[in-house]
C-alpha cells in the first residue's frame, strides 16, 4: 500500500448498505478532465453543486451534489472530489465505476487518459494520505478509526478530542521538553573544555524531574483512555447453579441467558458489552464448572476455561444457599486452585457471593454480596468492576489512546528513569545519557509517527474502513 501513494484513488465513502445519502469520494492530482467528463461542467471550489451525474452516453445515472476541493485543502491534501448521490448500493456502484470508465476515456485534444492509474483504494487510504501529506498526525488518523468504533458516548467523545489534536498536543509537548534537554548534554558532550557547566547551569535534573512528572500525567491519561476504546472482558464463573446467567442478565438489564434451576442449563459461552460510566466492560458467562458425563456438557466446560484464560478478570460466584455443604465447599476450593493456575499472574478474581436474598447464612465479609433476582448489590458490583478495571475519573477531558500509545509511553518512562540514573553520575555516563535520551525521544515520535517504520503503517491504516 505505501508503494502506490501516487496513484489516484476512488472509492464509496459510505457504509454499504441502503441509505438516504451515498458517497463516492475520489482523490488525485488534476481531477477537472474527470470532474468535466461526470458532471459536464467545471467545479466551484467547495462549493456543493447540484446536477445530474452522466454515463459515457451522456444520460443521468443520478443526480445529487458535487463537490471539488482543490489541494491542498482536502482531507488528503490532494484534489478531492465528492458526488453525493442517493444512498442506494446499485446507484454507488454505478457511479464508482463510472469514475473508472471516465478515467481511462482518452481527452479529445491531449489523447491521453483523463486520469491515468485510477483505482478503487484500499482501506484506510484516504486516511493514510491525510497523514503522509501532513493533514493529520498518527494518533489522529487512529482516532478517526476509533471514533467511528467508538461503543460508548464517552468513547466517542475522546475520541473526537484525540481527533482535534489534543494528545498530540500533549506528546509534541514532551518531546520539546526532551529536545530541549538533549540540546544541553550534546552542547556538554561537544564542548568538554568549556568551563562553564550547561547542565548544572541549565538546572538539567530540574527538567528531568520535570519531564517525568509531565509525562506520569500523560500516561495515566492515556491508560484511562486506553480503558475507554477497549475496555476489559469479565467472565463469570463458578459451579452450576450459582447464579451466573442471572447476574449476567442483571448486569445487563435484558434476558440474554436462559435461567433455570436444572443444573447445566448454559453449554456455551453467551456475552454481552455493557457501559458503566461510559467504560466497556465485555461480560460473559460460562458454563457451570464442574465434572460431567455429558459430552455436549463437556464442551461447554472446556469453553469456559477457555474463555476464563483470556479473562482480564474473574467473577467468582459462590451460591450462598450452599456455601455451608462440604461437598460443595470443597468443589469451590477445588475451582479456586485452578484458577490459581490458569490466569496470569495479576488478573484479579473477585468472589460474589450470590441468592443473598433466599440465604440463611450471611456473606463473607471479602468480595461482593449480591441478589441478581432483587437487585441487591448490582450497584455495589458495578463500581468494584471499574475498580479492577482501573477506571478513575479525570477531571480534565480525556482523549482516547490505545494499547500502542501506552507501550511506547511506557518505553518513555522507562529510557528517562535511566536517564536519571546516568545524569547523576554525571561525566563517566553523560554518553549513555544522551542515548537514553535519544531513545525515549524516538518512542515519543512513534506515537504521532514522526518516526516508525512502513510495516506499523501498513497495519493501522489496513483496519480502517473502505473509503476512509
């Protein structure tokens, strides 16, 4: 794809389907011999007209508005034209091939093609030419793409600030700062017969200092905003009959999962994304854990150990009602040392303590006590789940990151906390200094794209939509 960012493009800009509005979008250089050919006239620029759209007989495929903006005020930076038909998949169709066709016609005067080397775009094209042609930076053309992902209002709402250029803002911040101390160890490294000391006149371990604080706020910013576009998958486990369809249907507030007092009702995994404070928490429930002649059964339990291994986290339920039986008891134990051994360390498991309402005995006073069929506790689960999650509310208007921008971040943090180190050794490590310096910096320029290599393009831009 990085190979052919000359060619010109065309491609529907809308989401298949029928709809009121379809888009065909078409970016190049010199566009008015196509721009001639289709709609018979030449273009105001952005100017929305409206006329019919002509086959290579001359006869209106549809009519609708045609808008041309000459580069470089595109979306791409390079001429762009957009015919806005009505949005039926028939009427798109014909009007992208049209652009082909008109395309490959030979100009009257020149006998050349009107626009050699068009051709439908691949994904995310549009979007990867914004950037290329420096319209937009990295992490604003991944938050295009999370903004039309977004599953949650508050999702959709960093996004647009990630879009607008905030945590772009925050990173060029950073990397000034960095520059700026660089400047100062290379100024010491060039000139070590100076008597004058750049860096203890300069104060650099203030601005280190300064720098790491500065960027522990980004980074928690980013987590958060990380949290917000993908969320964490909660899966629910336990013996059967604990209560784990019907917490699942609580939490949802709908009757996804059928509930029954047979044992072994659920044989497969049913999920369902919920929101609380905007946060996506992916939950789902697993079949009862435990030993069965069943072979369809069996299935199931495999699943959900499958399922839990993938866990971020665990929802253990343990049915009040029985928790007092022995052979009960000691199944529960037996669950909880596997589950020792099949997460990953660090992946919390929080016991819920489920039926509060038809339990004799009360609750342990660990994990949640709770009553899917009442209500009681729901409220209770739902914070301690933004609890494991990680969720804090920020003040400040979140922009939306991903798992990307926090592993770089990360990589800052720790290239500078070396860098500390080596600065405090002054003159036997100000060599190592500057390199961890340059290092820290590079993993800043990959957030905004400033520096990385044509394999990370290729991979964000292949996952945005046809015709973005």
């Amino acid at each position: 794809m990085l190979a052919r960012t000359n060619d010109p493009i065309v491609a529907i800009a809308t989401a298949a389907g029928r709809g009121a509005v379809g888009i065909v979008r078409v970016s190049g250089a010199r566009l008015a011999p196509l721009i001639e050919s289709i709609c018979g006239r030449n273009l105001r620029p952005r100017e929305a007209t409206y006329l019919p759209f002509r086959d290579a007989a001359g006869t209106a495929i549809d009519q609708g508005l045609a808008i041309h903006f000459p580069a470089p005020h595109s979306y791409t930076g390079e001429d762009v034209l957009e015919l806005q038909a009505h949005g039926g998949p028939v009427v798109l169709q014909l009007l992208l091939a049209r652009c082909l066709e008109a395309a490959a016609e030979k100009d009257a005067i020149s006998g050349r093609s009107r626009l050699a080397g068009l051709r439908v775009a691949q994904p995310g094209e549009f979007s990867q030419r914004a950037f290329l042609n420096g319209k937009i930076d990295l992490a604003q053309a991944e938050a295009i793409a999370d903004l039309i992902d977004a599953s949650t209002e508050a999702a959709a709402r960093s996004a647009g600030r990630s879009l607008s250029g905030a945590f772009s803002q925050e990173i060029h911040a950073l990397r000034d700062a960095l520059i700026h101390l660089r400047m100062l160890v290379e100024a010491t490294l060039d000139f070590p017969e100076e008597e004058i000391d750049f860096l203890q006149k300069a104060d650099a371990q203030g601005q280190l200092v300064s720098l790491q604080a500065r960027l522990e706020a980004v980074r928690q910013r980013a987590r958060q905003g990380a949290l917000l576009r993908e969320g964490i998958k909660v899966v629910i486990a336990g013996q059967p009959n604990a209560g784990k369809s019907s917490l699942l249907n609580a939490l949802a507030g709908a009757e996804l999962a059928i509930v029954s007092p047979v044992p072994g009702t659920t044989r497969d995994v049913v999920s369902q994304t919920i929101q609380i404070q905007g946060v996506p928490l992916h939950v789902v429930d697993t079949a009862g854990l435990r030993d069965s002649a069943d072979v369809v059964e069996q299935i199931g339990v495999a699943r959900a150990w499958g399922q839990i291994e993938g866990a971020d986290a665990v929802l253990f339920l343990h049915d009040l009602t029985r928790v007092d039986a022995t052979e009960y008891a000691q199944a529960d134990a037996d669950i909880l040392r596997l589950l020792s051994n099949k997460l990953s360390t660090g992946v919390p498991v929080l016991d819920v303590w489920s039926k509060q309402d038809a339990a004799a005995a009360a609750a342990p006073n660990t994990g949640v006590s709770l009553s899917a069929k009442t209500g009681f506790g729901i409220e209770a689960l739902r914070h301690r789940l933004l609890e494991i999650a990680g969720w804090q509310a920020v003040p400040e208007g979140l922009y939306l990151a991903r798992a990307r921008h926090v592993e770089a971040l990360n990589r800052v943090t720790e290239h500078l906390a070396l860098a500390a180190e080596h600065l405090a050794a002054r003159a036997q490590s100000l060599d190592l200094l500057a390199e961890e310096l340059r290092l820290a910096q590079n993993a800043l320029n990959e957030i905004t794209g400033e520096f990385g290599s044509d394999d990370l393009l290729g991979v964000i831009f292949s996952r945005f939509c046809i015709g973005k």
